[in-house]
C-alpha cells in the first residue's frame, strides 16, 4: 500500500526544520525525482507543462531576462519551446544535485546559481519576470512564504516586472492518489487555513535494497490564501495592490492579473506597475 | 553554468553589505569557450538592461577587450556578435567571485555559482 500523507507540526526553527524534511530530501532524491519528472514529459510530442505556465512564458516580449526561483530540475528552463532564444530564464535553487541537472536542463546549457530562495544575490529589479513553481509551499512558516514573495517582488522590475507563482492547494483533483489529512494542524488556523504535511517520496527498491520513504514537508494552501499572501507581501512594502493609478504622485503597485486553481494547484499571476 | 548574462545580474548579498556591492569580481578562473544561438533581437531588448562598464571590465577579467568602452548608438553586426560572445559563449566554470566592498568570496564549481551565505552572514 501506497504510504499516505501526514500531518506535521513545525519545530522552533524553521531554517533547521526546511533543511531536515526539504533540502536534505531534495539532495538525495534528486536523480530519481528529475527521471520521474522527465519519464512524465517524453510521453507527449513535446513536454507540455501546464497551460498557464506555457502561456505566462510564451506571451513574454523578447530580450525578456527571468529568474526561475527554486527551478529544481529545470524543466521550466527551456520554454518557451516554440521560439527558446526569445526570452533568457535563470534558475536558482538550494539543492546542488538538482542543479546539476538542471544545468543541462533540455539538453542545452542553462545559466544556474545556487542559493535559498530567500536570498536575494541580485541587482535589485534586475529580472523582467519571475516565475516560481512549487516551491513556496516548501517554506514552514508563514512568515517566510511571505519574504519568499517579496523577494520575487525585489527581484523583477517595480515598472514593468511580471511573477508567475504556482503552490500546492489543499483541493487535490481526482487524478491524484493522494488524501489530505483533514485535521488542520496550524496553531493559527485564522491567520494560516493551509495545513501542514508530510508528503511521502519512495525511493524504488532493487532486489538488495529496501524502499526507502523521505518525507518532505508541505505546506498545502488553502483557497485564496496564496493572494491574500501575496497582497500581504506586497503592501509590507508599500506597494499599492490594484490597477495602476494615474493620481497625483508616483507610486508603486501590482496587480493581479489572474488566480486561481489548476491541477491540484493554486496560482497568481501579477504585474509590477508604477505611476 | 555561469556566463557574464548572469554574472551582471548578481550583487553580494551578506547583510549589511549594500553599496559597491556589485559587480563581483573574478578570480582564479577557468572558462570554456561553448557556441550558442546568434539571436541579435534578444541582444538589441536586452542591451539597455546591461551594466555596460560592469560588462566589459568583467569581459577583460576573463581575457575578452572586444568591447568597446561606451555603448556604441549604432549596434552593427559586428558588435552584437561580439556582445554575443561576451555574454553568453564564455562559461565560467570553476573560480570565484569577490564581492568588491565587504571581500565576501563566492566559489563557482563545476559551472555553477554557490551564492548561499552562512546564517550569521544572511541579512
């Protein structure tokens, strides 16, 4: 039988905590994890990603320069496939030995580095774009989702920057195996409705091995609580959550663009604007 | 990998360290010399975006003066294949980079840049 997810409670430091149940699993799954991921593509013509993220890529102007942060195995940094010099994307994550696929992500060089997501090892509104793709979900405490977001907000230009961020939703579609404890196991269930879980990786057997069961850490979002995040991210830093103004005075804001739930998935899509 | 598109992008990022943070400097570097797609529209859109005089002290850095000093007005053939090589046809493989304010030295191995910092040095 398949082992299940689980809830999980978050330990005083959650730095200690992501590098236990996150960093530590991504490192030693990575070959098996990347293969699984490429296994999936090679069944289709080409390997289409999810629409909205296929979409958000191919619609960018060209000359566009992009961070993929927390890129994993890279898959996302070949798109768009139609036309792959249009656009440049960078991808940053922590684990070394998915970078070491990534790096040749698609069978070309990719440009990589390797830091946390929530380091910001950049000029400061250097990126056009933005994209992170399950990722935020992997940070423990709200607190840290939220820094996650505003760096991706310090990231792209405040004029004309573009994110793209995609998590894990508590709302799971038929087609996944998985059950959701129903328990929410936050302290604060008002001010964080996701719950915390553990979500079982099996490393496969061979005939002298056993199994082996990592499990890593998830925080599944609730509906709506990936804007509210990221509204909240944003106003922390004075930046107006909206249409773009024309009133007297500059400043400084984004809007949503679209959200919303894809696959198991919630995402939010916005624009950086300034007046 | 890490080639100068990246590398005019990246900051030192150790707390408290926020001016003449940029650009890195190279040091005890090996490169590798790898074409890539000539793609002259994604040269001309990205252009402005450059740190120009980070771009070519850093291309003379690692051997590379085909730069003029100045952002030439009119971008002939020449130049943007030039700036093609520059950017995206020399891959820094092993080395490291310093930042040129607080010293902070950041190893590239096997092509890829470790910007993490310890917890004390995250600001």
């Amino acid at each position: 039988m398949a082992p299940s997810v689980i809830s999980t409670i978050i330990s005083d430091n959650a730095l200690k905590y992501e590098d236990t149940h996150v960093h530590s699993i991504y490192e030693q799954i990575a070959p098996h994890f990347s293969s699984t991921r490429y296994k999936a593509c090679s069944q289709l013509t080409h390997c289409q990603p999810w629409p909205v993220i296929a979409a958000f890529l191919s619609n960018l102007p060209s000359g566009w320069v992009g961070l993929d942060s927390g890129t994993g195995n890279g898959k996302y940094l070949p798109l768009p496939y139609e036309n792959p010099s249009r656009v440049w994307t960078i991808g940053l994550d922590r684990s070394s030995n998915l970078l070491k696929i990534a790096r040749n992500a698609g069978g070309v060089y990719r440009e990589v580095i390797r830091a946390d997501v929530l380091d910001h090892p950049w000029r400061k509104g250097s990126f056009d774009y933005a994209i992170s793709i399950a990722t935020i979900h992997h940070l423990a405490t709200y607190e840290r989702r939220k820094q996650a977001v505003q760096r991706l907000l310090q990231a792209v230009s405040p004029s004309h920057g573009r994110i793209l961020i995609y998590v894990w939703a508590i709302e799971q579609d038929e087609l996944s195996k998985r059950e959701i404890p129903t328990a929410y196991t936050s302290i604060d269930e008002e001010e964080q409705p996701g719950r915390d879980v553990f979500v079982p990786w099996v490393l496969s057997s061979n005939s002298r091995t056993e199994a082996q069961i990592f499990n890593r850490y998830y925080h599944m979002f609730a509906k709506g609580e990936l804007t509210q995040l990221v509204s909240m991210a944003a106003k922390e830093m004075g930046l107006h959550v909206g249409e773009k103004t024309e009133n007297a005075g500059s400043r400084r804001g984004i809007e949503i663009r679209m959200d919303g739930w894809e696959r198991s998935n919630y995402y939010v899509e916005l624009r950086c604007w300034t007046s | 990998m890490v080639r100068l598109i990246t590398h005019n992008l990246l900051a030192c990022h150790v707390k408290g360290c926020t001016s003449n943070n940029f650009p890195l400097q190279l040091q005890n570097v090996q490169i590798e010399l790898r074409e890539a797609d000539f793609n002259p529209d994604f040269l001309k859109t990205f252009l402005p975006k450059l740190e120009w005089k980070a771009l070519v002290d850093s291309a003379k850095e690692l051997g590379d003066t085909s730069l003029p000093l100045e952002q030439p007005e009119m971008l002939d053939d020449e130049f943007l294949k030039n700036l093609h090589h520059v950017l995206l046809e020399i891959h820094i493989e092993e080395g490291n980079m310093i930042c040129p304010n607080c010293k902070h030295s950041y190893p590239i191995s096997n092509g890829i840049p470790n910007m993490l910092l310890a917890e004390h040095e995250i600001g």
